[in-house]
C-alpha cells in the first residue's frame, strides 16, 4: 500500500495542521510517512503546499513523483488545479469552493470551476460554511480533510485521536470545534 | 525505543542534545532556523542550562562555537548556506586549529533557491577547507550523522559539517532515538600553540591537517552512511546525498537493473566508488548541487561514460526530482493531466497592517520629484518592497550591503543615496558600513525598517531591539540626524518631512522607522 496527497492552498490557511493531522493518523497506525512542507517566503500568502507519502514499506522520494498522486487536497480552488500534473489518472481533487484572490489576474469563477470539473473527479466544499456551524470559520480546513478522509484510508477514530493529541494544548473547545469540522466534512456528499 | 515524527532540521536538534551539546550557536537562515528553535522551545534543553540564545550573526556564532571547543564542550554552529560565507573566515581558520570539545557545523543549502540569493554548494567549503561533510539522505539518517560526527570530530580533532538542503530540512519523517550522553566537563586545550595561529604555529597545523586526510578517507571509505546496491544492467548511479531517494525512488517503482552507489561522506571515498564503477559503461552522477565530482571523476576512470549535469542528462541547476533522475535512466514520468494555463502565479506579500508597506508608501511619494530613484535595499520582509504595488527598491545582494552600497553610490555622486536595511539586517552587518559611511562623512540617508524581531525567517528575536538609536550614535552618526518615527498613515506627513529633509541633509542620517511586526503582535497576544 502507497498512498500521495498533496496538501495546497494559501498561507495562512492551515495547511501545514491538516498534514500534521494525516502524519500523525499514519504514524500511529504503524506507517512509514514522509511530509516535504514548504515554509520561508510563502508563509506570506503566497502558495503554500506539502507533499505527504504513507506506505506499509520504505519510503524513498520526498517529493512525489508526477503523476502519482492519489488526490489533491486544497483550502483554494486555484491552489488544488496548480498541482494537477501531480494527479493520478483517476485522482480525485478535494476543496474548498471558495476563492482567495490576492494576485493578479485570477482566473474567473466559472471558468475556473469548469476547469475543475470537466477533466478531474473534483469533488467542492463550501468548507467556511460548514467551520461557522462548528464554531469557528477557522476550521475550514478540518472540514476539506475531513471531506478528504474518505479517499485516505485509515479509521476515522484514529484521526479524531489525533486531532486531540495535536489540538490539546489549545483547550476542549478547540479540540470539539475541530472534532465537530472533521466529522461534518467527512459526512459531506457532494 | 524513542520514535518522534521530525523535521529534518529537528531530527539535527535532537540529535545535538542527545550528543551532549552545551549549546548551540546560530544565526536564522531559512531552511536552517528550525534546528535553533528546536532546541530553544525543548524543556529538556532548558533543564541541561544548553545555550541556544540567537547570534549576531554566522561569523559570531562560529567564534563563540570554536571557544566553547576550546574549553572543552560540544557546539553545533546551525545556518543557512550563505550564512557561510559570512563566517568562511572563521570556519577557515578553525580547521588550522582544530577543535578541542566536539564541534559541528550544520548548513542549510537551498537548490532552487526556494528563499535565497544562490544555490552555492557547501560541499564545496567542505574541499576548501579539507574537513570532512556528511550529507544524509533522510531523517533518521541525519539523526544518526550528527550524533557520529560529534564523537569523530572529537577523536580527530576536527570540526565536522554536515550539509542538508531545503529539501531534507522541510521534509518529516519517523526518526528512532538511541542513547543519550551527559555534556563533557570543562577541559580547557592545553595545546597552546595549536591555537595561535602566527605563521609558524600555521604551517605547522597545516601539515597536521593535511597528514589527517589519509585518516579522513579511511573513515569515508568505511562510512555507514555510505551504501552500495549493484545493479545488473549497464547502468550505474552515484547518487550524493538526497538525490540517493530519487535515484531509488525510480529504480524500485520502474523496476530498474541499474546498480546506485550511495555516497554521504565526504572526502571522496575513491576506492569504494572505483569498485562500483567498474561494473558499469555508463555512469549516472546525481549531485543535488554543483557538478563537483562530475567534473572530477572522468579523470579517474576514462573509460567509463559519465552523465549528469555537465551533459544535460540533469539540469544544469536547481534541485533534483523524481521526474529528472527518471529521465536521466530514460523513464519518463505520465503526466495525466496537463497543467492549466488559467492558473496564475500568487507571490508572497507583505501582511496587511506591516509597517514596511507604510515606508515605502512614504518613500514613493518622496522619490517622485527626484531623477533618480534608486533605493539600496537589503534582505529581509521589506525585499517584497521590491514587487507590485510598491516597486520601491532597486537592489538586494547580501546581509548589509545596502548600507555600504549607498555609500558607494553617494561617492561616485548619486543623489539621494537611500538605503532601507531592516533591524536584524543592521545589527547581523550593517553596524561596520554605517562606521564607514561616518568616517567618510557620505550623504546617505540610512532607513532602518525596524519591526523589532527578525520576521522573514519567521519573528525571532532581533538582537538589536531597543539599542538601535544608542548603536547609531555611539558610531557617531550625530544626534540631530537621527530620527525614530512611526510609519502609520496618522504620520504620513510629519514622516514625509523628515525623511526628504535628511535627504537633502549632505552627511549621515539615520531614519528608524519603527512598529511591531504584526505577525509577532498576533504571536504575542496568543501566548498571554
Ligand atoms: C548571511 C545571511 N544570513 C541569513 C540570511 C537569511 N535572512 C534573510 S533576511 C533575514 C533577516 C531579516 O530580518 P530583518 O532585517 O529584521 O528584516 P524583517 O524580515 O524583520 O523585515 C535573514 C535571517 C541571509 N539571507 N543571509
Ligand atoms: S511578517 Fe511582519 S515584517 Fe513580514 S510582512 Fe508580515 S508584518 Fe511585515
């Protein structure tokens, strides 16, 4: 079993957090993991990615080799199509609906939802409204990996564990809030 | 068994403490600023009293690494590979002296240029100074180097480098923890002579280290870190460091006969690689860096075919991948689907609310009635002053060079002469230019962006905060040319004012212009 994600959006948007949800999820259940993250310059709402491999054996690369990735995980529509030659034939794109636009000549809503559409099984999220409901719009994206978790593998209980582990410094609401964000992602059917 | 989920450049921070480091010294530097913050945030290093206070700068750091060798105890120096050339004279020098307590210099380097000015290679210091430099392939392998290179740095009296890229740093894996060791006591050198390095003394040490590569090359050519696996087809790969993983990576999914040659230990081990070479007639060199030992090796072995970066089956430059090592073996990756042209570049940017934006707003509108229009920046958030909608500055070349290069400026007869350096800039270099510029009494109009914290490489503390005015005077820039002000839209005006009357003020003036990084602010406010 091998299995590649990657994890994109914008700085600023929790990307590094839900790759340390899946990492630690993998660890704890006996898998070889390997995250390359990106920090420095980017942090600053520029691009943000991380490319995040979990198998039952050795893991070599870092980076994912192009066109193996089993889904794209993204916090930004743009952001998700930015990494598609990453995609398996048969990917599945997870994201966010909603656009950040902080530069210049973003493409246009519809063209760009049509582009995520027509060639890709892309699956979208209205993930702030679904955060709001759980308390906080900042676990948006606790709702894109729980919407993710599907195509992951691995129990659900073993990623609500991490979120504890990981979240716990911040006190029981934060904890329930994200809880509360992942499940409903993971309920959400598009 | 101690297994921890880490970051290459926290897998070098365990590590360091496990060896029994008393501290460790460094100057931020991205992809090496993790290893430092690491050690300063672990309880268990606090308790140990291990010193992980930031430097001034790399060259600072490494001095004050090389004296707690002297007296006995066990350094790591941490930065980033530019970092290096800062403290080169230093890092030089000291391998002419050797080290007493065990010494480890960590580089960061950067291929690609994620966040930096080059992709210079420290294997190349490595050469230079006739050290020995490690170069892992992954987390746990770093874990273990740096462990080992602490206990052979202190049986041959050496300082060791290890050399990651951002590749290693940034990238997570499991590492397993093996025993710990107490720090060594205070044992101050005895060996006077060795540290004083009058010519004499010099040529002296320098035969002893030259004499010591013959034992540096035994113990490469026994490396663990070095691997062979054979192959059997006609291709060979020697891959250096990470590229090993890409190497791997395709031989194992495409099902390859190529044999890989692993090698992380440097000097050259030439006898293992002579007897991997001559399984092969082509070889593949996989150097993520320059083509080091590609320009090398074919004198060694002519009759082999040797390919890489030099032949354009790699890149000339940049960072390798899984898709070039794959075509340099004739695989080429699928590509699925094809990037989308509507996708457009999203730069970083400076935050909302930071007080370099302020500035240079101010600075734009005071350049508009001048001819020339040349700002002499230097690194740091404010470079970003550089893109849209700003375009304010017109170069970064190296830590502090803005200062220096507006002074030059101003002397070949530019007017203005500004210059915008940010406070953790100032204090890393600039301190030494501004001396210069008051000696010379040039017309420079000196901005320091001073947001109290070193913020590009992600807010840590700033050694000058709070002593920048009283640094400014005691170089003898005079008191009524310098000026604090808060660059907040309130200000605009009176801030406007100042600035073009210093301008026009034919001598040093130095502008602090000062308000907290908003990043820090927000930091703060969570941790109270
Ligand atoms: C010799 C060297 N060391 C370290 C770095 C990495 N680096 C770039 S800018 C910077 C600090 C910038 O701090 P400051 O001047 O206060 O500006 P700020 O980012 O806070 O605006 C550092 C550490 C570098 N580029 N060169
Ligand atoms: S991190 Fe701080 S200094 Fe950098 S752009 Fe943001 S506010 Fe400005």
């Amino acid at each position: 079993m091998q299995k590649n994600y990657i994890i994109a959006g914008v700085g600023g948007q929790g990307i590094l957090s839900m790759a340390a949800i899946i990492d630690v999820t993998a660890m704890n259940s006996g898998l070889y993991v390997k995250q390359a993250e990106v920090h420095g310059m980017s942090q600053r709402g520029g691009s943000v990615e991380a490319h995040l491999r979990i198998s039952d054996t050795e893991i070599f690369s870092d980076i994912i080799p192009l066109g193996e990735a089993d889904c794209i995980i993204a916090t930004e529509p743009m952001e998700a199509l930015r990494y598609i030659p990453f995609l398996k034939e048969h990917g599945t794109i997870i994201t966010a609906s909603k656009s950040l636009i902080n530069c210049a000549n973003y493409p246009d809503k519809e063209v760009l939802d049509k582009e995520l559409q027509s060639k890709i099984h892309c699956i979208t999220i209205d993930a702030d409204a679904i955060a709001l409901s759980c308390g906080s719009i900042k676990t948006s994206n606790i709702v894109i990996l729980g919407a993710a978790s599907n195509y992951l593998g691995i129990d659900e209980a073993q990623y609500i564990q991490a979120i504890k582990t990981l979240f716990a410094s911040k006190g029981t609401d934060i904890v329930n809030m994200n809880i509360c964000a992942f499940s409903k992602g993971r309920e959400y059917k598009n | 068994m101690n297994k921890k989920l880490l970051l290459g450049a926290e897998a070098v921070a365990v590590a360091a403490i496990d060896a029994g480091i008393s501290g460790v010294y460094a100057y931020p530097g991205t992809p090496s600023t993790e290893i430092t913050t690491y050690i300063q945030n672990s309880a268990e290093a606090r308790e140990k009293n291990i010193h992980s206070r930031w430097s001034a700068n790399e060259k600072t750091a490494y001095e004050a690494a090389l004296g707690m060798s002297y007296s006995g105890k066990r350094a790591l120096i941490c930065m980033k590979h530019v970092g290096l050339n800062v403290a080169a004279d230093a890092f030089i020098n000291s391998a002419i002296t050797g080290c007493n307590g065990g010494m480890v210099l960590l580089v960061a380097d950067d291929p690609s240029m994620h966040s930096s000015q080059n992709e210079q290679d420290t294997r190349m210091y490595g050469k230079f100074a006739y050290l020995p430099l490690l170069e892992p392939s992954n987390q746990q392998e770093l874990y273990d180097a740096v462990k080992y290179a602490f206990d052979f740095s202190e049986k041959i009296s050496l300082p060791i480098i290890v050399r990651v890229t951002t590749r290693l740093s940034h990238s997570r894996a499991v590492v397993v923890q093996s025993d710990k060791r107490p720090q060594n006591a205070l044992n101050p050198s005895t060996q006077e002579n060795s540290w004083i390095l009058l010519p004499a003394n010099a040529r002296k040490n320098y035969a002893n280290l030259l004499e010591k590569q013959t034992q540096l090359l035994e113990e490469s050519e026994q490396s663990f870190l070095n691997k062979s696996i054979q192959g059997s087809g006609n291709i060979g790969v020697i891959a250096f460091g990470i590229a090993y993983n890409y190497a791997m990576e395709i031989k194992t999914t495409h099902a390859l006969d190529c044999g890989v040659l692993k090698i992380s230990h440097y000097p050259l081990p030439l006898k293992t690689i002579e007897a991997f070479v001559k399984n092969y007639k082509t070889i593949v060199i996989a150097e993520e860096g320059y083509p080091i030992y590609e320009e090398l090796l074919p004198a060694y072995f002519p009759h082999t075919t040797f390919v890489g970066r030099l032949t354009g089956a790699l890149p000339r430059m940049g960072e390798l991948n899984p898709k070039l090592l794959g075509e340099s073996l004739g695989i080429t990756l699928p590509v699925h689907h094809a990037s989308s042209d509507i996708v457009v570049p999203r730069p970083p940017q400076l935050c909302q609310g930071c007080g370099h934006r302020d500035l240079f707003e101010e600075l734009n509108h005071i350049l508009e009635k001048y001819e020339h229009k040349h700002v002499f920046s230097d690194i740091g958030c404010y470079t970003l002053g550089a893109l849209p909608p700003f375009n304010t500055i017109s170069t970064c070349v190296d830590m502090g060079a803005s200062i220096t290069m507006a002074k030059g400026a101003a002397d070949a007869g530019l007017h203005p002469a500004i210059c915008v350096i940010g406070d953790s800039t100032f204090t890393h270099s600039g301190m030494t230019g501004l001396l210069d510029a008051v000696n010379d009494e040039s017309s420079i109009t000196v901005i320091i962006s001073d947001n109290s914290t070193t913020a590009m490489t992600g807010g840590q503390d700033s050694s000058g905060t709070g002593k920048l005015y009283d640094i400014c005077k005691g170089i003898g820039v005079l008191p009524e040319h310098i000026h604090l002000v808060v660059p907040i839209k309130k200000n605009r005006e009176h801030n406007i004012r100042i600035l073009s009357q210093e301008i026009e003020y034919k001598g040093v003036s130095v502008i602090i212009s000062q308000r907290e990084c908003v990043q820090v602010a927000i930091r703060n406010q969570k941790k109270s």
